[in-house]
C-alpha cells in the first residue's frame, strides 16, 4: 500500500454520514505541529509550523489581518501593511485539512522567536587621529548549547540525534503499513457505501413523489442500513488512526531536532518529512 498518513487523512474527511444521507465532516485525527524559527518585523511575520497549511493572522479581538500559507518544508511569511506587527498582540490560526486547528497566542509566538546577534562593544579604534569605538556581534547561542562544549561538538552530536531520530521514524513507518492498508480499504469501502446512499435517496425521492409508501419505507431501511455500515466502518478505522501515533510522534520529534540544527547551524536546510 503506497498512500500515505496525510493522503488518507485528506481522503477521510469527505467520508462521514449524518441523517438523510448528508456528508459531514469527519473528527480530525491530528493536531498542527508546533511553531518554530520565528521572525516578526513591523509589517511581517514569518516561522515554520505543519507543511502546506493556511495561516491567518488575528489581532487580540480575533480580526483578520491577512492570510498566507505554509510551504512544502512548513514554512510561510504573512506581510501586513497598515499595522506595526513590532507593537502590535496578535496570534496565528494555523488550519489544514484533517488536522485540528491551532491558535498561538502572542506569548506563543514571542517564545518561538528566534534569537538574532547581539552587538557588544570591544573596544576603540584610532585610525588617522581620530578614536571611534568598535562594536561587533557576537552570536546568540541555542537553548541547545551547552557551556564547555564547542559549537562544531554540538552540530555532530545534533546529527547524529537527528540520524537516529530519523531511523526510527523510518522503522515505525514501515511497521505501520498494515495498518495504513486498513485504513485505505475502510476508506474505500465507506466511498462506495456512500455512492449505494445516494442512489437509494433518489430512489426515496422518486416514492415519495409517487406517495408510494411500501418503497418509501424499503428506501428507508436501506439508507438506514447503509448509514450503520459506514459508521461502523469510521469507528475501526478512527481505531486504527490511532495506532499511528507513535509514527506521528516521531515525526514531530525528528522536525523538533531539525529545528535545533538550524538554530545551531543556519546553513542547515531542515527535510520534508514524507509520511
């Protein structure tokens, strides 16, 4: 079985059955990552969360400010124009499609902001005649850092975390793919119940035009039936989502550690995690 966590997750929500037929939206199964490698300024803000999600910025009130969306690899930049962002609260409402909405708050944001160089002045210079004093900026190390331990240390003891975390992310993935063929076929058999659904409701419409009650009633029956079937089929399949957690886990972990490689080494370019 060749789909994927997220592409099923995306294929679900269209499969949820409420009476009459109707669809509705199914209970979402993930949540949005963390933020992360934020940066604001006075008319943008920009950081890395969940890949390929909409962001909508808000004022303290809930107003929207303006919308962007995340990239491939999660991150975005949202520009605003007539606010100062430097000075202004506001939050991020992160939403995709299977996964369950997350708001930051301005705290929430303010922690996540990375940390820049800080200028120090070391001393004067006397060039020509003339003295002028001399500032340079010294880096502004990680919360990863360790004092006695040398920033080329760090970045190989990061590597190597991120390698192990990655192998294990890999090992649970490939344990999972059973469960990922269940939920593809529970995901198939709920799409064609509900192509059955519709063909009954027509055939309810046409004996209720007719007043035909015998069929109105067999009609029923069978929309009822049907109805069971796949909330019964989304009951094991939600079971089996949640086997997957420890794949999600994972995954978060191993983004949370590329996340501190970048902050110890900006030439770092974090991966696309592949679920």
């Amino acid at each position: 079985m060749t789909m994927g966590i997220k592409h099923l997750l995306l294929v679900a929500t269209t499969l949820t059955v409420v009476s009459g037929g109707q669809l509705g939206a199914l209970a979402k199964t993930k949540t949005i990552g963390q933020l992360t490698q934020v940066t604001v300024t006075k008319h943008t803000v920009a950081g890395k969360t969940t890949k390929n999600a909409k962001v909508k910025l808000v004022n303290a009130h809930g107003k929207k400010l303006a919308t962007g969306k995340t990239s491939k690899v999660g991150k975005f930049k949202i520009t605003v124009k007539s606010q100062n962002l430097s000075k202004l609260k506001f939050k991020l409402t992160v939403t995709k499609a299977g996964y369950k909405t997350r708001t930051f708050s301005n705290k929430q944001i303010k922690r996540a902001v990375k940390r820049t160089p800080t200028a120090t002045t070391v001393g004067t210079v006397t060039a020509g005649g003339n003295s002028a004093q001399v500032a340079v900026h010294q880096p502004s190390y990680s919360s990863q850092d360790v004092p006695g331990v040398s920033r080329p240390d760090a970045i190989k003891a990061k590597r190597a975390e991120i390698a192990a975390a990655r192998a294990k992310f890999m090992q649970l993935k490939g344990q999972m793919q059973p469960v990922l063929a269940k939920i593809a076929a529970l995901t198939t058999a709920n799409a064609k119940l509900l192509e059955n659904c519709a063909v009954v409701e027509h055939d309810l419409a046409a004996a209720k035009g007719r007043n035909d009650q015998a069929a109105i009633q067999d009609a029923t029956k069978r929309i009822n039936s049907i109805n069971g079937q796949i909330i019964s089929n989304q009951k094991e399949r939600d079971a089996a989502f949640f086997q997957l957690k420890p794949v999600d886990d994972a995954g978060t972990k191993l983004s949370s550690l590329m996340d501190e490689m970048y902050s110890l080494d900006k030439t770092y370019v974090p991966e696309d995690i592949n679920y």
